[in-house]
C-alpha cells in the first residue's frame, strides 16, 4: 500500500469501547419489542443465534486485521485477496455508504431521544447539530474521538447494569413465569415455525451486532494491533452478546412478552415497573448516550473508508489528504455534510436499509476473502490465526446467507439497487468525465500563450530563454513579449515623451525578438500605452485571456512604499492567471533544479514548472520537505514521521504529474529555521535553480511573494524561480484561513511535544 498512512493513537481500551458502545445503539432500545412479538421467550436465543454468527464473522476478523492493520476494514482485504477491481470498488462504497447514513439514523435517534426530556426539540436540526459536533471531534483527531467514547461508553455499561442488576433484584422485576408463562419457550406448533420465527428475529437484530467492525475500519490508528485488535474485537462482542441477552432475559421477564409484542418502548416499559419514576429517566438518558456512541463510530468508520477508498484511487484522491496532525479531513467533512443532508432532507427511513444489506455485503466479502489470502501469501506473518479454519469461513458465508434469506425484502431489494447504481456509476462514471472535461476544454479559451513582461534587455534575455524552455516542454505554446510605456502626465510634454519612451521600448523588443528567434521560440512583440506598467500588463491579461503563466523580472529586495508601487507586486496581487517572477544568476545551462515543497496550491505550480524545465533540458529535480526537529525520543515515532513527510512529497508529486518520474528524488531534512533548511539544500550541491511556490504572505503590501521566498532569493547561490498560482479570491481567502487554523493547531502541537520531549 503507497500513500500516507494514520497516526496509531488508539489504546486498548479505547478500542474495546470503539467495539462495544458502538455497537450497542438505538436497536436495543427499539426492537426488543418487536423481537419478543416475533419469537416470544425464544426471542433469547435468537439474540445468543446472532451472537454466535457474529464470532463466525469477527475471529475471521481478527486474523485478517492483524496481518493487515490498516485503514478500511473489509475492503482492504478484498482488495488484497481479488484486486482493486469492480468487488473492492463496490465493498467499500457499501460500507462507506453503510456507516455513512448509520451515523445520520443515530443523528435522528438522538433528537428523538433528547424529546423526552425537552418536548418541543426540533428533530432536524438537533440531528444535525450532533452530526457536526462529531465531524468537529473527528477533524480534531481520534485521540479526541476515542476518549470521547470511553467516557460515553462506560456511563452506557453502567447504565445497563444498573438495569439488568435492578431488574433482577426489585419484587416488580424479573419473574419466570412472566418469562415463561404457561411453561412454553417456543410459542408456534413445529419446529420450522419456530427456527423460521427465530432466524428472521436473527435478522432483524443481527444489525446490531457488527459494531465490531469499526475496530478493523481503524486497525491503522490502533497502537499494538497484534493484540488490540484481536481483544478488543472479541472482548467487546462478548460484552455486547452478555447485555443484549441479560437485558432482553429482564424485559420480557418483566413484562410478558404478549404486551411487549410491536413496541417500540420496551425497555422503557420494564424499567417503569421495577423502577417507577426515575427508571423511565434513566433509560431515556441511556438511549441518548447510545445513539451519541453510535454515531461516533460510524463516522469514524465512513471517513476511514472514504480515506482508504480515496488512497486507493477508487474514489477521488481528495479523500485521502491529511491534515498536519494526520486526520482524513477531507473525508471527514464530506461524510459529516452527508450525514446532516440525509438528516435535513427526511430520507432517513428508506435509507436505513442501506445500514443492514450494506452491511451484510460487506461482512460475507470480508470473511471470504480470508481463503483467497491464505493461499494468495502462506508465508505472511499472521500474528493471530484462525482456529478451525476453513470451517470458520463458511460459518461466516452461511451466517450472511442465512440473515440476507431471512431480511426484510425492502433491506434485500434497496441493497441490489444500490449495487446495480454503483456499479453503473464505475462503468459509466470515467466516461462521463472524460467527455464533460472535453466538452469544458473546447468550451474554455485555450491557454497557450506565455507572456513576457519586458523593462530590460539582460532581464528580458533570461526571460526569452525561460520561456523557450516552457514552450519546447508544451505543445503549441508561443510567446507574447510584452513593452509598456508610461502614458505622459500632462500635455505639454507629451509628444516629446511618448516619442522618446517609444523608441527606447521598439529598440528593447527587436533586440528581444532577434534573440528569441535565435533560441527557437515563437514570439511576437507588442507596445503598450498606460499610467502604470502594471495597468498595461493587467490590460493586455483582460484582453486576451489565453495566457497561461507571465513571467516577469525579479525587481530587487523592495520595502514599504517602493514595493507596494513596484509593477511586479501590483501585477501579483491581481493577475487572474499564473505568475512566475525569475531571479537570474546565470541561468544558461540547467541540469540540477530543487524545488521547496509546503503544503501551498503555489508549490504544486512550483513542481509543474520545475518538471517542465527538467523535460525541456534534462535536468535532475529534488523535491525538498523541511520539518521541525523532534523532541520526541521515540525512534519508532520519528520513523514514522519521516515516512509520512516522503509520502506527502510522493502525493503531491503525483497530483501534479501523475506519477513519480524516475529522475526526481525525494528528500525529507529536518531544520529548525525553514529559510536556512531551504538555502543549506541548495548550497549542499550545484543547484542551477531553486523553484520557489509563494507563502501566504504574498498578498500582504509588506512583502513580494513571502519573508521566506523573499530571504531565499537574495540569498540562494543560483538562480530562483518564484510563482504564484492564480485562485479566485473567495477561494484563495478560504483556504488561508483554514491553513492558518492549521499552523495554529500544528504550532500546539510541536509545543507539546517538545513538553513532552523536556
């Protein structure tokens, strides 16, 4: 597996609570009535029934979570065992989707739940308020996600026992002939009837058994996965098996199950008769904690998956990008924005069938997929194995079949359509694409044309032979060199300037055109007449609209008034189209170029220009990430760190060109001072050129492109390419803002680890 992997953060306990609070959720509350009126006092064993289908599932989980302990659960094994073809696209989608309106239903659960005690709560709103609070936590970071549910989920175990400890104990409690009332487990005639009444309890319930999933959807975040995983699975599924048996045994031995029978209160209903008065209080309270643990981790879930599907190229490569503190927060935000729309729009009942055929699909994929890997690689370190294999696979296989054979057939029916879109979505979506991106492209002026601003005839040169680098690298690329004159100030002395200003910028561009033509570029000259130089570059920009990156001279280090008036930072700031201002020290000959890479959009056109000049001369490119020096002791840990600071410099390479080429090199240095880190790189060997992406700094009138980018060109021992991608300003405004939450959040972070490290 290539790409950015998770930080391991979660502790064994964390992980048991993962499993068991998330697994215990709204259906306990909601369906324990309904299981009593389709089996009666057998509704019991179906609960132990699907307990027992559901160790099928999970030991298989186990071996496969440990041999592979990453992000995305079943469909990383499907992926290993059959490919990433149509069956893995279609494993995690399922499971994605699945998790995905989980957390909406649990969202909507909440709200209802909360009713009890303020009546008059708006039901969408309260759900998607909740939805988000959890986005927010899962952006933050799973530490934050996993002690939230240690804490929720030890309140929802105490709350449970209280009722099964209360209900076992009070005179108006758990009777034996309230459970078995005339002496009848069974309460059909024949056998069939009553396997037949059982297994279908099975599958309506079996749903709430596959919160143990989440442990292996976020196997990558889990510290010591050999044994966490493993435990925390079957701990958690045996906990939750003991609750729901101890819990139904208490209800239907409080309230015979005829009165049960279809009711949606049922817990409620005992506890109000062991327990009047602050019984009803507690249950309601213990169903808000439930629906909130839920949703915690069916969110956790989805954005996993979502993470893992994007890193795998199946869904868009977005889903995959992580924040400075390594959290999937992009998946994050889409899966929260899903969730609150499901809400918002009232699709929640048809939705819900997604949680239980999707779940299904996935569950019989995962633990089949186990044979195809044991013969696939004998030899992998599995650090738990299976026992009884195969027999434990086919248990699994059989488990699913059975439950699917016994589901609602709106559940059956939703999951095939679902199957039959998304397949049609990966057939059919590529072409779409590809068509609407040519339709847009021959509908889009084309962007071939690059435009030198010229002042000066050396700095006018090194332009020209910049330019003919572009253009021998891009098909059908010309140039346009550019020559503005300052339109005169008063009348009286106007014809003798503009004569004079003229004849000086004519001789400039036939001296510049001649030495174009003598580097093979394709070029034509043009003259310009306005009040600024800036006003005449940015006129020619709004008339032609085809250019696709100006290049313009480096005007010198500037300060306060002579650089907010320089016609370089006027054309910077307003440009609607890519910039690239060049710093020349002999730039003839270019075989080694590096090229800082941050986390900017303006460093991604730092490496597409930087390629481009590499295709043209056949030069060496070194993609350079600078990070702070660690005060973390941990030799793992730092491992780790430099690992995922490579990954991001293959990510972002691979946006930009697609792939890694075989003559780029990745370097990862660590330097207090990025400036210095920056600079002690390009005085390491003989750079020939350093390509620089702008900071955030360069819309500010104090700087050019940045104090970085700035102090690196006056100082670096070669020539500096500086750009600027070109944003609308909504956009460029937006995403300034989140990464200065971002370098916040990353400033607390280094701070504490160097506490931690002192």
């Amino acid at each position: 597996m290539s790409g950015r992997r998770l930080r391991r953060q979660l502790g064994l306990p964390q992980v048991i609570m993962l499993g068991a609070a998330g697994t215990i959720a709204a259906e306990i509350f909601v369906l324990t009535g309904h299981a009593a009126g389709m089996a009666g006092p057998a509704a019991i064993l179906a609960l132990l029934i699907g307990g027992v289908l559901s160790y099928a599932v999970a030991i298989n989980y186990c071996e496969l979570g440990t041999a592979f302990p990453e992000a995305g659960g079943a469909m990383s094994y499907v992926r290993e065992a059959y490919g990433t073809g149509l069956l893995h696209y279609l494993t995690g989608s399922m499971d994605c989707l699945s998790s995905t309106f989980y957390a909406a239903l649990s969202g909507v659960g909440f709200a209802y739940s909360l009713r009890v005690f303020l009546p008059g709560l708006p039901i969408v709103p309260t759900a998607i308020a909740i939805i988000l609070v959890f986005t927010v936590l899962n952006i933050l970071g799973v530490t934050k996600v996993g002690n939230a549910q240690i804490i929720l989920g030890g309140l929802l175990l105490v709350g449970f026992g209280w009722y099964i400890i209360a209900g076992f104990a009070s005179p108006h409690g758990f009777a034996w002939d309230v459970f078995i009332p005339e002496g009848r487990f069974f309460v059909f005639d024949g056998l069939w009837r009553n396997l037949a009444a059982m297994l279908a309890t099975v599958a309506l319930l079996y749903n709430a058994y596959v919160g143990f999933e989440v442990i292996v959807d976020d196997a990558e975040e889990i510290k010591n996965p050999d044994r966490a995983i493993p435990v925390g699975i079957l701990t958690s599924l045996t906990l939750v098996t003991v609750i729901y048996m101890t819990v139904s045994l208490v209800t239907q031995g409080t309230v015979p199950w005829q009165e049960l029978a279809g009711s949606e209160t049922a817990l409620t209903d005992a506890a109000a008769r062991f327990a009047p008065g602050i019984g009803v209080a507690i249950m309601a309270v213990l169903g808000i904690i439930a629906t909130i643990t839920t949703i915690n981790s069916a969110m956790l879930s989805a954005t996993r998956e979502a993470f893992t599907l994007g890193r795998d190229r199946v869904w868009p490569r977005a889903f995959s990008r992580l924040s400075r503190f390594r959290t999937p927060y992009v998946a994050v935000i889409v899966v929260g924005a899903v969730s609150a729309l499901v809400a918002l729009i009232g699709l929640v009942d048809l939705l819900s069938y997604i949680s239980s055929s999707g779940y299904l699909f996935v569950l019989f994929w995962g633990s089949l997929s186990l044979i195809r890997l044991r013969k696939l690689h004998p030899d992998l370190k599995r650090p738990f194995k299976v026992p009884f294999y195969p027999w434990t696979v086919y248990a699994a296989g059989v488990a699913c079949v059975l439950i699917i054979a016994f589901a609602d057939w709106r559940a059956i029916l939703f999951g095939a359509v679902l199957l039959v879109l998304l397949t049609l979505l990966r057939i059919l979506g590529p072409k779409v694409s590809t068509w609407t991106a040519s339709v847009l492209k021959s509908a889009e002026p084309a962007r071939d044309r690059l435009l030198i601003a010229a002042a000066h005839p050396q700095t006018a040169q090194a332009l020209v032979r910049l330019a003919a680098i572009f253009a021998e690298a891009s098909e059908d690329t010309y140039a346009c060199v550019l020559s503005v004159y300052k339109a005169p100030s008063s009348r009286r002395r106007g014809p003798q300037v503009v004569r004079q200003a003229k004849d000086q910028q004519k001789a400039l561009l036939a001296e510049v055109s001649t030495y174009a033509l003598q580097n093979n570029l394709a070029v034509y000259t043009k003259l310009r007449s306005a009040r600024t130089i800036a006003e005449g570059i940015l006129a020619e920009l709004r008339n032609r609209n085809n250019v696709k990156l100006l290049l313009a001279g480096w005007p010198g280090p500037l300060k306060g008034e002579a650089l907010a008036e320089n016609p370089v930072k006027a054309v910077l700031q307003r440009a609607p189209t890519n910039v690239a201002v060049l710093l020349d020290r002999g730039l003839n000959d270019v075989r080694q170029i590096l090229v800082p890479i941050g986390g900017s959009t303006h460093a991604r056109l730092a490496v597409r220009l930087a390629y481009e000049i590499a295709l043209a001369k056949g030069a060496q490119v070194t993609a350079l990430r600078l990070v702070r020096p660690s005060a973390r002791a941990d030799q793992d840990e730092l491992q780790e760190e430099l690992e995922d600071k490579t990954a991001l410099l293959t990510e972002v390479i691979e946006e930009v060109l697609g792939q890694v080429p075989p003559w780029v090199s990745l370097r990862v240095r660590e330097s207090a001072s990025l400036p210095e880190g920056i600079l002690a790189e390009a005085r390491s060997e003989p750079y020939d050129l350093v390509v620089l992406g702008a900071s955030e700094e360069w819309s500010l009138s104090t700087r050019l492109f940045g104090s970085v980018d700035d102090w690196v060109a006056e100082q670096a021992p070669c020539s500096v390419l500086l750009c600027r991608r070109y944003e609308p300003v909504a956009v460029s405004w937006l995403r300034r803002q989140i990464k200065a939450i971002e370098d916040e959040e990353d400033y607390v972070v280094a701070e504490e680890a160097e506490g931690n490290g002192r």
